[in-house]
C-alpha cells in the first residue's frame, strides 16, 4: 500500500491526494511536520534528500516530485484513464502543462504569495507581475488550445495540479477578472468535479487563514529561507 507522505494544505500535496481518492488507490496518509522542521531531519532525508513533500512509498519505492508521483500512480494503477492519456500527442499536452506548472506558473505564485506568508519575506510589486505573467500565459494557453480544460475537453491530471496550485491565487483574493479564460477554466474545474476539490478547497481555507494568521514556526531554523521574528 502506498504511504503518502504530505502537507493538507501545500499545492503539491493536495494535487496527488485528490488523484489518489479519485482513482480509489488505497494509500495511508501520513501528515508531515513541516512547520516543526520535520523536513530537516535525518529521517525525512532519507525519504528525500532534496526535504520537499510530498514523498510516496509504494512497498518500498521511494518517488517525490508531485508531477512523477501523479505520473507514476496513473501508470501503475490506472494505466487506461483518461486522466493521463495514452495517445502521444495529447499526453504530450498534459506533460507540457504539468512542466508549466511546476516550472512557471506556481513558482511564481510560491515566490509572491506563499514564501512572505510563511517565511520573511517581503512581498513585492515585481513579485506580483510576475503572477500577472504567468496569467497571461495560462490566459493565452487557454485561448490557443480552446478548449474546456487545460489539455482538453476532458479533465487531467494536468488539471488538478493547476487548480491546486490556483487555490492559492483565490486564498490571497486575487484579481482573475483579467484572465477570463482561466477564471473560467478555474470555475469549471470547481463546479464540475466537486468530489476532487473537497480536499482543495480544505487546502485553500488554511492558507487563507494562515495569510491572516501565520503558523508557528519558531521550532524551525531553515537552511535557506529566513524566518520571521518570533
């Protein structure tokens, strides 16, 4: 059985627990410490060494990288669905729109909103044009394919890692009136797969309150990032 090893409210997390759900995979989910430090530890590390969740263990296997997991459970345990599709030029799509992703859209999105949530960071007006950007690209995605979902007119694993990641983007209100297509997109994606955004929306209500209300995180000492004054 797979052990998923994960934050309730981190994109990433949430994007590989709702396929799990979906496709009925049985897994434990194993809650992971993060604002204790438990990332840091020697433990962890031996999990994964680069100390970002979420991690799998499948009987033993050893994947992170939300994107791979994804992959790796629709290959291994759904192989027919049409939430990663077998046809090459269509997976192709969902491939590029999960390289989008994780490389473009949500680390923007990190960078401005979620690191001056949870570490000191200031948040800047070149931090939110770069959201702006990352929109206007998804926007023009969005137009150029014209179709109901990012790779199609069928939901994805693309999909759920994009509206994982837009949580956050409606946790701090932000503005998606100028990118109607991926408003639209985004309300769709709501609407229509109410059983996969359970586990989202729970992932958006805390970061909205932690925008507020910031956990505690005085028992970390990060290698990287600086934290905030207690």
């Amino acid at each position: 059985m797979i052990t998923l090893h994960a934050l309730t409210d981190g994109p990433p997390s949430v994007a590989v627990r709702i396929l799990l759900e979906h496709l009925k995979v049985p897994y434990v989910f194993r809650y992971v410490k993060y604002y204790e430090g438990e990332t840091l530890t020697d433990d962890f590390w031996k999990l994964n060494p680069q100390r970002e969740i979420p991690v799998i263990d499948d009987n033993g296997f050893l994947l992170s990288e939300h994107v791979a997991i994804m992959q790796y459970i629709c290959d291994k345990y759904a192989p027919k669905s049409s939430l990663y599709p077998v046809e090459a030029r269509h997976r192709a799509i969902v491939n590029q729109r999960l390289c989008f992703n994780t490389s473009f859209f949500y680390s923007a999105i990190a960078a401005a909103i979620v690191a001056p949530i949870f570490f000191d960071y200031p948040q800047t007006e070149q931090g939110i044009k770069r959201v702006h950007n990352v929109l206007g690209v998804f926007e023009e995605y969005m137009k150029r394919l014209g179709k109901k979902y990012v790779a199609g007119d069928t939901v994805t694993i693309a999909d759920i890692s994009l509206a994982c990641s837009s949580t956050v983007l409606e946790a701090a209100r932000f503005d998606l009136s100028l990118y109607p297509l991926v408003k639209k997109w985004y309300e769709t994606f709501k609407n229509e797969n109410k059983e996969m955004w359970i586990y989202a929306q729970k992932a958006l209500d805390e970061v909205a309150n932690y925008a507020v209300s910031p956990p505690d995180m005085s028992k970390m000492v990060h290698p990287i990032h600086p934290m905030k004054k207690k």
